[in-house]
C-alpha cells in the first residue's frame, strides 16, 4: 500500500527566545489536499509554529520537509519560493494602493523594452485571474481603503493563489467577518482542499475546527499534545486538550436588584445613516448585551455614548443627571470606561510596559511636579496586575508581548484604576482563546457583583446568552427589541433581528 508523503513536515521542531521555550520538539504533517488544524491557547505555540513555516522565525533546533525535500526557510520569500504563503490574521494591505498592487506587491513586473517600466497590463490581468480562482470579480484598479473586511479579506487570498502556493495558512480568517461572509470563506477552503491544496488553519472557533478540518493539532504550553482525527473531533475532547482540564460554558445566573439604580438611559438616540432612535436603560450591577449582525450599528452606538461620536438627536443620562460628553475624556471623568472592538490599533500601546498601559486613562492622577510618579504608577499596577491575574513577567513588559486575553485585561485594569462605574465592551472576547475567555467572563461577572455595570457588545449570540441578564437586538441601525438571556437561543436572536 502506497502512503502518500507529506506535502510539509516539521521534525522535532524546537524554538527560544530569551527566557521562553516556545516550541519544544514539535511534530507536524500537513498532507496534499488536507486542511489541518492548529488549535490551542494564546501562547500555546500556534504563531511560532505558524513563522517558523513561513521563515519567519529559525528554530533552534528541527528539520523541514518540502515533499519529502529537506530544505531551509531563511526568509518568507523562500517560504513562498517553496509554495508555502499566508493569509494573517491582520489585514497586511496597503490603503492606497490598488487591489492588483497589493496583490502583487514586492514582485517586479517590467516590460521587455528599453526602457525599463512597470507592466502593468500584465500586473491588472495577473491581479483579475487570481481572483477569477476564488470565484471573485471586483474593480482590481480601486483602491482598499474604502472596500469592506471581506473584500480586503479577499484580497489577501488572491495575493497568496497568485503566488501558485500549494500551502496555505489561515490565521484566524473569520474574525471580523460576519457569519455569512464567515461561512463563504469556510466554502472556499474547502473548494482549495477539493483542488489538492493544503490548508494550515488556525481558529479559536471550535465549531469552525470541526466543520471544516481532517485532522486538528493541539498545542499546549509550546508542546503538541495530540492529532485528533476528523472521526474523533469533540468539543469536550478538543477544549481538554487545550487546556488541560474540562471548561464549562453553561449559562451562570447573575442577578441584578429591581430596585437597583439606572446608570445610564438613553433615550431616542440617533446618528443618521448609523443608527436610530435607540432607547434603553440599564441598572447598576447588570450586564446588558447588544446583539445583531455585523452593520446593525452596534459600535456607532456605544462610540456615541462614550463621547467619541456625536448623536445628532437623543438624549444620553448617566447616574440619573442629562449628560453631553463632547468627547472620550468627558466621559472618563464621569465614570465611562471603553473597551474597544479594535484593541490593537484602538485600546493598546504595544511597545509600552503595562504600568504606563494601566496609568494612560488618569495621568494628571500620577503627576508629582515636575515629573510623573512611577512609584505611584507601580502601586496601581501591581494592585491590579494581582487583581485580575494579569499574566506577565513584570509590569515593564510591552503589552505588545501578553496574549490577546491579557492585553483585555491590562485594558480593564486601565479603567478600574480611575474607579469607571460603567464599562463598555466592545467584542471584549474576540481573538482570544477559550480559556481566557472564561476568565473574561467571570471577571466581568465578579465586576458586575461588586457594583459595575457593563455594556457588553458580541458577534457571539452564545457568549451574551451566558453573560448577560437582558440583551437589545439591533439590525440595521434600528432597535429591534430587548429580551431576558434567560431562555434566548441563538436561533430566537436571529428571527428577532430579521423580523
């Protein structure tokens, strides 16, 4: 009997960094015509394991096979020289550059004449043939700044296909597109493993794991803890690798007082050709979900409420008294605290330490003339470092360096060190790992407990069914009602969205 050969084999793969053993003899086969999961918490190794196959990273240790061809990937163009290319979790396009320059971006297309010059008939036609391969035609001479996250998406996929890669890695792809742009990728991977190609695929979305993938690699602690054959996939068996222990995700009972006092109503709120006329309230100690498709509004609306927009007509109060933040530091200094949906670019100062992270929010707070108190910015810091288990090396790490559950976190640590007695959370588990989100969830519980109140918006119907106690569906700018979590499915969100 013929065995087929491993289209890519890592052998004993093994990678450091200064005081961190990162990969620790890590096995991995991808097949032709396979898509193979790497599953496991942040840090668990997934991203090294990920740079190391696109040359990005050099193991200290290992061995790299490209058909049964041992071979060095010094440098991602060699990686893509051999076949291999990547579709990043970030969007890694250019905003003024044209869809087909992005594609071929980094590649010198010149004429055959005397002078040399671009060739850019053959770059526009290059750019609509690779999309042709995805099933896709779009205007290759716009620019992606002004098109959509799928389309970009999109784009970042032809610039991979137009390469002729044989494998390609999927780092998360479905995170900020909607469920039906979600399952139209899902569609394509599977056309890409229907033409022999090899899929690596990344993904903290279980059900996406087990719908599409042959195999699933499970990661922990820098270690591969098993291959799980399609045939034996489980939720329960997939989470337990992961973690090491069971998580459970039933709904926790949190209650709130009818007698509790409003902290913030909003009445008639509305910005025109983003929401309008939204009205609820929300008392103190609950956690009050949005839901509704992506569009619906939902990050208008909080942005608005946190000063960062205006509302054009409505009315906002907080703590009982009418207020008119005229922007984000108005808000703080009356008790707002914002968890954005874009913490990278929006929440984090990544190449600060997670003392100066923590003190950003309040730093006239910290002021000791003619200079900033470190010593009082390190008493913050470690109050809540311990508080929120926040897991670092010290608080002078970059924040840049902690997993997407830990950054969360430091940036709730931010608001709770100026005393924010409504936190609004925007996406406050995406791109983290199960078991962080579980710790999420119960710290915002526990906040909850302790007399907080938090705004909680999710693309996750499941997430805000176990952690609110009422939930407002939005579609399309409008307020389509608000319901108990208690009882709510999925499925009931949906119909009241699209009702």
């Amino acid at each position: 009997m013929c065995v087929a050969q491993p289209r890519l084999e890592l052998k004993s793969i093994d990678k450091r960094f200064p005081g961190v053993h990162a990969l620790k003899s890590v096995d991995f086969q991808l097949m032709p015509g396979e898509i193979h999961s790497l599953v496991g918490e942040n840090g668990a190794g997934k991203s090294t394991l990920i740079n190391v196959m696109i040359g990005l990273y050099q193991p200290n240790g290992g061995e790299i096979y490209i058909n049964g061809e041992k071979t060095v990937l010094d440098t991602p163009k060699r990686a893509l020289e051999k076949g291999i290319a990547i579709v990043p979790q970030e969007l890694n396009l250019i905003p003024d550059l044209s869809v087909a320059e992005n594609i071929f971006m980094g590649v010198r297309k010149m004429k055959k004449s005397p002078i040399p010059c671009m060739d850019w008939k053959n770059i526009y036609e290059g750019a609509k043939e690779a999309l042709a391969q995805l099933g896709v035609s779009m205007d290759v001479h716009q620019t992606v700044r002004h098109m959509s996250v799928a389309n970009q998406q999109l784009v970042q996929i032809a610039r991979a296909v137009a390469f002729g890669a044989e494998v390609l890695i999927f780092d998360e792809p479905t995170a900020c597109l909607t469920l039906k742009e979600g399952d139209r990728l899902l569609e394509m991977l599977e056309g890409f493993r229907a033409e022999g190609k090899s899929i690596v695929f990344v993904s903290h979305h279980m059900d996406e794991v087990m719908r599409i993938s042959d195999r699933a690699t499970v990661m922990r602690d820098g270690s591969r803890i098993e291959v799980i054959e399609r045939s034996d996939f489980s939720l329960q068996r997939l989470i337990r690798g992961m973690v090491g222990r069971e998580v459970a995700y039933e709904r926790v009972p949190h209650y709130v007082s009818d007698d509790a006092p409003v902290v913030l109503e909003v009445n008639g709120l509305t910005r025109k050709r983003e929401f309008e006329n939204i009205s609820f309230s929300m008392r103190e100690g609950e956690i009050f979900g949005i839901a509704g498709l992506v569009g619906a509004g939902r990050t208008e609306l909080v942005s608005t409420i946190f000063g960062d927009r205006k509302a054009q007509s409505g009315e906002i109060k907080l703590f009982g008294k009418t207020v008119h933040p005229k922007g984000p530091s108005d808000a703080i200094q009356m008790g707002l605290g914002y968890l954005p949906e874009e913490r990278r670019a929006q929440a984090i100062l990544p190449i600060l330490p997670i003392r100066e992270n923590i003190s950003i929010a309040d730093i006239r707070h910290y002021f000791r003339f003619p200079t900033i108190s470190r010593t009082k910015e390190r008493e913050v810091a470690t109050t809540y470092i311990d508080k929120l288990k926040v897991k670092c090396s010290s608080m002078e790490q970059k924040i840049g360096q902690l997993s997407g559950g830990n950054q969360q976190k430091v940036v709730l640590a931010r608001w709770l060190a100026v005393n924010s007695r409504l936190l609004i959370l925007d996406e406050p588990t995406r791109g983290i790992d199960v078991l962080a989100k579980a710790e999420i969830h119960s710290l915002i519980r526990r906040l909850a407990s302790e007399g907080k109140s938090a705004l909680v918006v999710s693309s996750e119907m499941e997430e805000l069914i176990s952690l609110c106690n009422r939930i407002m569906i939005m579609h399309e700018g409008k307020l389509k009602g608000i319901v108990d979590a208690e009882g709510m499915t999925p499925g009931k969100i949906l119909e009241l969205a699209l009702a």
